[in-house]
C-alpha cells in the first residue's frame, strides 16, 4: 500500500494511535511483574500476530485466544504457547486441537466430563498431549463449575491418557471469588493433585488481582486499546483509548440530524449510555442510533456542528468486536501510517 | 470442500434453506409485478453475487448495495446496473465511483449540494455520467431532504456537466410519506424537470407500496432471508426466515446456565424482546445474554434442557449483520449442503 497520510485513508477505517498502545503494552506488563505472575494477552482484542509479538516481547509468556481457528492462525505466525480458554466440542474441533497439540503447548479449559472425555479421544487418536484448566464458576455464572465438581474433573482429567491437569482457571477473577478458590484449592491439595496454574482474566479483575494472591497468571484483552466501556467501568482514561474509528460526515441538512459513514458495521452495537461511541472532536455530541451504514449524531448541545466532508474520530464502546469487523487497522503516529496491519484471525468463530 | 451433509459443519455456522430462500424470491418479484414497478433488491442482506442472480433471474432489474466497494465486488461479478442509495463523499471514493460508472449504469443519491459537487468533480476529471436521485427526507429522519430543497437540487444537477437527474428516492417509502412527495413531484413538474424514478424502500414500505402508487421501483432487501426483527414486525411468519445459525452447546451445568458456542461475533448484538435469537427446537428459551464467543441460554421455561454437544439452530434477529460476521453461508436443501458462497462482499465498508 503506497498511503502512508493519515489524511489518503478511505473511511471509516479503523487507526491504532501507536504511542498509546505502546503505553498500554508496557504498563500492563510492569502490573503483572509487580504482582510477581505471567501475563498472558488475549488476542480477542486485536487478532493480529504483530501486536502479540510486541505483548510478547514486553514480557507476556504465551498467548490466550478464544477458537481453534485463532489459535490456528497464530501458530501459523509462530506462536508457541497457546490458552484457549474455551470448553472445545465437536469432533472436528477436538481433532483440530489435537493437531495444533503436535505442535505447541495448548491448554484448554473445561467444565464437565463430556468436554474432558471429547478432547481425550482425539488426543489419543493424535498421540498428542493436552493441558487443562478446570473452570470455577465465577460470579458472572457463565461457564464453569462448583469446587466439588472441580475436584471430581481434576481426577477425571489426571486419570486420562494424553491429558495433563494443569490448574484453575477463572473468569473473571474478581477478588470476591477467593473463598471458592481457595476451598477448590484445598480440595485438589488434600487429593495430592498438584496445581501449576491458577489463571485468572478480565479487564477489571487485574486491578483487584493483588487481592487473589492464588494467581498464577492473568489474561486481559481489552487493555491494549481500552474502549469507551474501559472509561465508563473505571479501568481508563480516554487518554489511554488508542483505537478509534475514522469517519466522514455524510449529511448535515440538520443540526440534530448529521449522518456518519460509521454504521453498525464500523463501530459495532454495544452502547455506553445509550450512545454508540464517544467523538474525540464533539464530546457533548450524542451519536445515538445505528444502521448498518449510517452513525445518526445530534449536535444539539455542541455550540456548532460538523459540514459535509468533515472527518471523525470515534472511540468505540467495545474494541474487540470493532476488530472483527475490519479487514484492516492501521497503526499511525501523529499523521503517519506506520502500520498496515491485516486484522488476520478476524472472522475466526471456529 | 469435500463436506456435503449439514451434519459435518463446524458450529458456529450460518445456514440458509434454500427452499425457503426460492419461495421468498418468487413471491417477493411476485409482489412487485403485480404491483408494476420494478423491483431491486438490496444485496446487503447477503452480500453474494450468486444469490443476486437468482433475485435477478427472477425478475429484479438491477441490485442497490450500499458502499462502493460493495459496488466494486458486484461489478467484478458481472452486474451492470448498480444503485448506490448513498451519499458519495471524499476524493477517493468519487474517483472509485466514477471508475465504476464508467463499465455500469451507477446511480446514487444525494441530499445536498456539497455531496453533488464532490461528485460531479470526479465524473468530469473520468468523464463519466452518473445517475442521481435526490433523497427526500423521511418519517424516520436519516438522510435526505425537503421537497423544496429537492427542487433546487434537482435544478442544480440538471445543470451540472456528467450528471443526470433520474428522480427521487425515499427510505423507508412508509404511505405516509406520500403528501411530501406529491409535493416535490409537482414542484419538479411546474419546474420541467422530468423524473424517470422514483424508488422506494423497506421491509415494512413494500406492505404498503399500493398506497404509494407515484413509485416506480422498489428496494428491500431483508425479504430474502427474513429474520427474528421480520417476524416480530408482522413482515414474515418463522416459516419463511431461510437464515439460522447452527450451534453447539458446549456448557451445560445448571438448566438455566447454558452456554452456545455462538455468541456476538455469531449471532450479532441485536435484539427482540431482550433475546438475540429465536431457538427452533426451544421456543421457550431465552437466549438472554451474548459475549463474543458465548451464547447464554436459560432454559428454565423449557421441559428439558439440552447437553454438552447438543445442536441449536438460532433464527438471528437481523440477518444483514449476521451475513457481514462471516466468511461463508451453506446454502442447504434438507440435510445436504448444496452450496458454499464466499460473503464476498463481507466487510466492504468503504
């Protein structure tokens, strides 16, 4: 790509303000060292090998992702330390996860018997070995189980040929969780199961994670952009949001009616109070409505409005599920693309 | 692909019956010849070359899509009558359109005299003539304009080099609207200005096209698949949504805490009535809560409730931001996987 301008970019594109990712990447790390455990990224967020390589090269130790197919796409760049922290089912995906075993160390979680006996017979099949996180139910009662059947899994697992029961996991890791982990532990402990890894995720679990000092390992994502969700839970500044969605304004006939080229398929549905995203040059505006193609945005409260032709800048409510949904981002610095980046396992729901 | 039975697909995967898709084509065209105006469907809902040439076969005369690029992937596949129901805006995107209307028949709307020019400009540097509607204003407020300003810039692209003044276009075309638009008919009329076109659109406007007896064509596009929104609106009856996402139960601990392998990057963040999908084989279920890799399921209402690796088939809310999350749809008859389309226009937000 010959662009190299800020200013040549189609919109809406999706830029990536370098110097604040770079912050975001360093002072996660200096957290997690502080806290004296291994910071895995989550790759959900970014889905691009080159920004898990600049995680990594700050110090991260392996990588965490969500589907077979991502971990696919990031073995294929290189990595070597793959978590997915997902109960994997199916037999051509418990297959696949078999031979990206042959390949590199893969953890998976799990949270019943049928998952744990799913994996085994393919990595059996494969002759390959599978690490495993049992799952705590965690305040948010998504997946996961209770410390008694924890136990009954842990045993399940290490009984199992081409298994290794490697530990804990939980999502996410708010501190509040800490006597069923600690029950759990004990639990595994009085059985003589060895426990290796405790990992815990979630944007806000890190700023509590020094009140769960059975932490092994965090997983965080959202951190290495932040989002307008990051702002509203408390976990950043806007100054720390390094994404944001480049628009053009498209029709401005009214001060209460101005039309965004940003739709549901630039800046995704989720929404902050009601409002779709939070724009960097009008923050009294309410971008207030989506369709797939249009951002609808009352200027009411803003002293002037934005013309025909005027660019945007967007900081999404949620930054993973933007990602998803470009083919590109690009990293800039001030006016300079410095980086053309294919979003490579975007789309990967496998 | 080797795979031929709906059975061997991985999960999360978007299924389209193509029995159903045929009869909603067939009464679609049907509709629009009995009513004599021409009909254009809105490839956005699938964003797939092959399954405009069935709408096409049908009796369509040409495709609307809403982006240039989307434009540029439709052109490529061989459509030479393209409508763009939007406003152009940027140096770069005039110049790819004016390229586009150089091989096809482009037409595309404006709202204001700014949007003409930036056109108008990239038209005469490729000398290229491309076909505008000017966009009246409608009951829902997106883009367009009053009639009186219709009138002035009809006037000012029937004087502009490379441009021709086609007609009007509203969206959605809601019977309502119709005093507006007689309105801007005779303000162009005295003027002697001759309108060939007048378009309208919308799932809920084609229901009342016969009130609206000045249109000359109609563009709608979620008919093809209809969707969980379509039902509930009173446009369709589940039996004639084609779309369903098929997926996989991966967690299943407590009856009202299921957990599907398809979740926001899947189903899309969408909802009716609180829930992000209607569950064929569950009616009665909630599908309450989705992040991007899971779908959490309270099957409390229901009887029974569903296992570890149990199949679901989920009528998504809107189908148009589904197809865009995805890299292919099955076309299926039955059990058999009779096509396999690349989204070929998936992502295409420029």
């Amino acid at each position: 790509m010959a662009m190299s301008i800020v200013e040549d970019l189609e919109t809406p594109s999706v830029l990536i303000d370098l110097d604040i990712m770079d912050r975001n990447i360093a002072s996660m790390q200096a957290r997690c060292d502080e806290l004296e455990i291994q910071f895995r990224p989550h790759i959900k967020t970014h889905k691009i090998p080159d920004i898990a390589r600049r995680q990594l090269d700050a110090g991260a130790v392996g990588i965490a992702c969500q589907k077979v197919s991502e971990a696919e796409v990031f073995l294929a760049a290189g990595f070597r330390d793959i978590q997915i922290p997902y109960n994997i089912v199916g037999r051509r995906k418990t297959r696949r996860l078999a031979s990206l075993a042959k390949l590199a160390k893969v953890t998976v979680t799990v949270d019943s018997a049928a998952v744990i006996d799913g994996i085994a017979a393919a990595a059996q099949e494969s002759d390959a070995t599978i690490n495993m996180l049992v799952e705590l139910v965690s305040l948010d009662k998504r997946t996961g189980t209770t410390p008694e059947d924890a136990l009954q899994l842990a045993r399940h697992i290490a009984a199992t040929d081409s298994l290794h029961f490697a530990g804990l996991m939980i999502y996410p890791s708010a501190a509040a969780i800490r006597p069923h982990l600690q029950k759990t532990l004990t639990l595994l402990k009085d059985a003589g199961i060895p426990v290796e890894v405790v990992s815990g995720g979630g944007s806000g679990a890190i700023r509590e994670a020094h009140l769960l000092p059975e932490l092994t390992e965090m997983r965080v994502g959202t951190y290495v952009f932040y989002d307008w969700n990051s702002v509203n839970s408390g976990y950043a500044g806007f100054e720390s949001c390094a994404m944001r969605v480049r628009s053009t304004v498209v029709s401005a006939n009214e001060k209460s009616r101005v039309i965004l080229d940003g739709g549901s398929k630039a800046v995704h549905s989720e929404t902050v109070n009601g409002r779709y995203g939070y724009i960097l040059e009008y923050p009294d505006a309410r971008l207030h409505k989506l369709n797939e193609e249009h951002g609808y945005v009352d200027f009411s409260a803003c002293e002037v409005a934005p013309v025909v032709g005027d660019i945007l800048h967007i900081i999404p409510v949620h930054t993973c599920v933007v990602s998803n949904l470009h083919n590109q981002l690009y990293g800039v610095r001030g006016d300079k693309i410095e980086q053309v980046w294919d979003v490579a396992a975007r789309g990967m729901v496998w």
